[in-house]
C-alpha cells in the first residue's frame, strides 16, 4: 500500500500539487521536484540555515519541515522573493558590500535577513549579528553581510 | 541524512490524537514544531512507522489569562512566546530567555509543548517552567491531569508523561508587581546547546530578595533548584559577602554531570559564576 | 567515555553472583533486552532495543567474558551495532564485595561510541549510560527477590 500523500500549495505564487512520501522534506521537495534550486541543503539537521524558505510569511528550515507539512500553505523560496522586487535593496546592498562569495549560503541568508528587517526595523548591529547567527557563512567572515543589513535598515528607516 | 520510511498523520482534535496513541503505541511519535524530532528522524536515530502531526489542534493553541494564571498552549511556538504582551506583562523571564532558544527559523516552528516534553537538559523552557511554578495539564484516555514541573521531569529525557497522554497546556502564576526576573544561558555560540543556564525570580523590595528560585540548567539529567542557596538569601539584605556565600553554596549543593563539552568539575564552576552574575543583576534592578 | 559505579543489592554473594550468569535473569535485567543466548560459556549473544527520549536504536551485540574469579569477579569485552545509529564497544570489569547489607557489585566501564549516536545523540552518553546502569540494577536486584539500597556517596566523575 502506498504512503504517499496528495498535496497542494502554493509555491512562489503558483498552485502546486504533488503526490508524495511523507518523509519527503520540503527543501527536497522544492529542490528536486520543482527544480527550484535556489535553497540549499548543507546539514539537514536545522543548524546551517542554508535550506531556509518562507512558509506562511515566516522563515523555517525548510530540512526541518515535510513536505506534507505545507499541504494548504504559501511558500516562497528565494525565487519567488526576488521575482516579487521585496528583496531589491537587500539584494543591491548585498552586491554593494561584497557580501556573497560562493553565495552556497546567500539565500538563507538573505531570507533571514529580509524577516529581520520587518520584524525589528530598528535593529542595532548587535541585534542583526545575533540575528543571522542562524545562517553559517564560510566565505565572507560575516562582516559584509551584516554591513549590507544594517546599511538598508538605515535606508529604510531614512525613508 | 534522510528519514526511514512513515506514515503521516495529522488529527484534528485532541481526542482523535489520543485514540491513535493507543492504536500505535511505541511505533508512533507525536510532532509539535518537529525541530528536534526531524532532526533525530533525519539521523535514523528513531525510524516510527507513523508520524501524528499535532499542530492541526486548536485546543492546543492560544495564550490566555484566566484569573490569576497564564495559561500557554503545548502548541504556542517560542517566536510566539518572544512577540506576546501577555507573557512580556505576566510572565517576562519567558521573555527574557526566549532569545537564546536556537535561531529565528527554529523559533517560528518550535514549541513551548515540545521543549517541555522532550526535556533536554539543554533546554531554556524546563528550568524556566521550574522556576515559574508552572502546573502542567495533561489529557490521557482517562481524561485531564495536573502536575508541577518540578515533579513532571523525572530523569533524563524522561518527564511524567505515560506514552498516551499529550501535554496540552501549563499554567504559570501571573507575576506580582515586585517580582523580578534573571535569565542567562552559558553557550560556546549564541543559539548552541548550553554549556550551563540559569532561569531565576525573586521578589525585591529595597536590597532585600525573597520567596527565589534559581533553577539551574545543563548540569544536570534535568534542571536543578539551588534550594540551600535560596534559603541563604530569603530575606536577606543582599551584598557582596552574602553573594559570595550563595555562590559557594550553589556549587556545594548542585552534583553536576559532564557532558561533551564540561567536565563536571567546570560545570559546578559555571554554576556558581551564574548565580554571582544573577544575583549582582538582581541587586542592580530596580 | 568512562563509567563506574557502584551499587548495594540486599542478597548473598552466590545469589548476586549466579544472577549475574543467568541469561534469564540478565534477560529481564537489561533495559530494553529483545533477545539474549548464551553462544559458549564465555559468550553472550544480544538485541537490546535503546530507548531515550525519542531515540530508538536497536543494538546486536556480544559479550566475551574473561579473567573470571568465581563469586569475586569478572571482565567482559563487548561491541555492538546500532545500524545507521552508530555503534558501541568497550571493556567493563565487575567486582563483588561481602558489605553490611549485602553485596556490593562495583563496576568500571570505558567504552566509544562511534557513529551518529555518538556524534550527534551522544550529547549526554555518560548520563545516558548511567541512567541504563541503574535501570538496569533496579531490575536485577527485583530479579533476585532483593532490592539496591542507596549508597551514601556517588561515584565521583
């Protein structure tokens, strides 16, 4: 008897639907079925960050979240979050601040730090290394991350 | 590493959850948030036939005041937790210790149930139940029990809860005007398992602390109540010298257990470097 | 990782001691033992099922019994597979003692644990591990119609 379950959502503004193994994770999901390679798998066990996506409006692991746990939900990988412009200035400051190299943990981090900036728009420099000190970085040193992030609170807030 | 092979399924009421407990048995396990049972699956430490996803059930849910307690739902998420007035108002040592669970990602999924039934020594939510005398409520196939954290964490990774009860909610004593509240979780980096954790109240008026509670986590199989140190401060005129006597206590009452990361010996150390850094803190608040 | 201990059973040496090397005793005793035969008088073949938590992992493994004083002591040699869990394997030796109140079994263990129990779930082995010793005395001191009577001082670490 199969175990596979029928499921449907919306993926980056588009309705899915799929037929899959329970065990199935989200990120393998959206990765090998869809071929939206844009979240990464680096641990599978919650600590890197680089399989980040957004389920109903917030960020989770998406390692630590099954496929059929997102029947019925919106999910947006970074596909879908740069297509819709919401992380452009993120994006551009990114780019300004050399803050991707290999750029393996740059979605999830960029995901981390889009929630960041809605949800503490005033955030110190403090506040946003803690902050992504979810998403691991062997390039960059961190430095240009967090400069990028902070630059576009200060924009925003200047606004 | 991925998953064995299971079933999945989500119940949409607490009584039908509870009915599927008894028809599997051990070869099922419950999924609150899911962030440290994944992760045990995604290892094959636990290879269950069927997971039963609770987090379709709304009783579990919500934060609430009802007379003088704050009642949590075992399905609250820590981030929820981190956003709430109520728990800012009632309950702030929650809010004092909800930033160093994990990261942000983890906090949107995880729950305040899941901590306490899973019952890591590491855990921020345990030692904090602990010290806000929480009542823990609990439905098995014979109906609702309560029981006091303290007593609901037994022994390691072991709490009260028999393999077909669910923990459905706590309720915590709402804070009194003088109650005031220190936290502080020892880590190698921000959002690891702790090495050594304190979650602690106390009632202040002028320099003096009463009716305190020091629960001390992450050096023992569970959280651990410094009761000598208490009753050395209760109702004391709280100063160095006194600080310094609590301390010594602290580390002569608490038998800490090593870990990968401390022998026993630094353990019994840090135990007793957070109950100075807690007590100079609570000196200092107003 | 180390692990030594000891424990007070309210029994006679010989009954401690025959216990010991009675598979059907040792087989209620073990926390989570699924299986246990006795390959050769030196050798003992197991499953035990180790449960903590969420975690289950189910160990196949063997005993070799070695340097054995009738009634006094004994060492043993053991390993054991978890499957994708990780694997186990280490030396322990067991000594009696006539005490007032009855015997007293001390025991030293060193062990590794290798694989993703040991990296990842192994956390807290030496806790773990001691939470199952004693599970497991609580067990055999029932077996054999006595009780563990608690020690004034804990082992130190």
């Amino acid at each position: 008897m199969s175990l596979k379950k029928k499921i449907s959502m919306t993926v980056n503004g588009e309705a899915v639907s799929a037929e899959i193994d329970p065990r199935r994770h989200l990120v393998d999901f959206l990765r090998e079925d869809l071929f939206l390679k844009g979240p990464h798998l680096g641990c599978e066990q919650g600590a890197c960050g680089a399989c980040t996506v957004k389920v109903n409006g917030q960020i989770i692991r998406g390692c630590l979240f099954l496929a059929v746990q997102a029947d019925g939900s919106i999910v947006e990988t970074i596909e879908g979050a740069t297509k819709s412009g919401a992380l452009e200035d993120l994006q551009n400051a990114f780019m300004r601040h050399n803050a991707m190299q290999c750029g393996f943990c740059s979605s999830g981090m960029l995901l981390a730090a889009a929630e960041l900036i809605e949800k503490q728009p005033h955030a110190t420099r403090a506040q946003v290394r803690e902050w992504i000190s979810g998403n691991y970085c062997r390039c960059t040193g961190y430095h240009s991350i967090v400069n990028a992030i902070v630059d576009v609170l200060s924009a925003r807030a200047n606004a | 590493m991925k998953a064995a092979q299971f079933d999945y399924v989500k119940p949409k009421t607490l009584s039908e959850a509870l009915d599927l407990l008894v028809e599997t048995g051990d070869d099922a396990r419950l999924m609150a948030g899911g962030q440290t049972l994944l992760a045990t699956l995604n290892m094959r430490l636990s290879e269950p036939s069927i997971l039963i996803d609770i987090t379709g059930i709304t009783e579990l849910k919500g934060i609430s005041v009802q007379g003088e307690s704050l009642r949590i739902g075992a399905l609250v998420t820590h981030t929820e937790i981190e956003d709430s007035d109520l728990v800012a108002k009632h309950a702030p040592l929650l809010k004092l210790a909800v930033p160093h669970i994990a990261h942000r990602a983890i906090r949107n999924l995880g729950t305040w149930g899941g901590s306490l039934a899973y019952g890591d020594p590491a855990a921020e939510w345990p030692a904090c139940s602990i010290t806000l005398q929480a009542t823990m409520i609990i439905r098995g196939p014979s109906g609702e029990r309560r029981i006091g954290a303290e007593e609901f964490f037994i022994d390691l990774y072991t709490t009260s809860l028999e393999p077909d009860e669910i923990l459905v909610a706590t309720e915590i004593p709402i804070a009194s005007k003088d109650q005031i509240s220190y936290f502080n979780e020892l880590a190698r980096r921000h959002g690891d398992y702790a090495v050594a954790g304190i979650a602690a109240v106390a009632k202040k008026s002028g320099d003096v602390l009463r009716d305190c509670v020091f629960t001390f986590f992450s050096v023992g199989a569970t959280p651990v109540v410094a009761t000598k140190a208490q009753a050395l401060i209760d109702g004391q005129e709280l100063n160095d010298q006194l600080i310094k006597e609590a301390v010594e206590i602290a580390r002569s009452e608490i038998e800490a257990i090593a870990d990968l990361t401390n022998s026993a010996v630094a353990k019994q150390h840090l135990i007793g470097v957070l109950l100075e850094r807690c007590l100079k803190d609570m000196l200092a608040q107003k | 990782m180390e692990l030594n201990g000891e424990q007070l059973i309210a029994a006679p040496i010989p009954d401690v001691w025959r216990g010991l090397n009675d598979i059907d005793v040792l087989a209620k005793s073990i926390p989570g033992c699924e299986e246990i035969s006795r390959v050769s008088p030196e050798e003992i073949h197991a499953k035990v099922m180790f449960k903590i938590g969420p975690v289950r992992a189910r160990f196949s493994g063997k005993l070799l019994l070695s340097d054995v004083i009738p009634e006094q002591a004994c060492s043993m040699a053991f390993e054991g597979s978890g499957g994708a869990a990780g694997f186990a394997k280490g030396r322990s030796r067991v000594e009696l003692k006539l005490v007032d109140g009855g015997t007293l079994v001390s025991y030293t263990t060193e062990a590794s644990i290798g694989g993703k129990l040991g990296q990842i779930g192994g956390r807290l082995i030496s806790a773990s591990a001691k939470k199952i010793a004693d599970d497991f005395f609580q067990k055999f001191a029932k077996e054999l119609g006595g009780e563990v009577i608690p020690l004034q001082s804990a082992p130190e670490d």
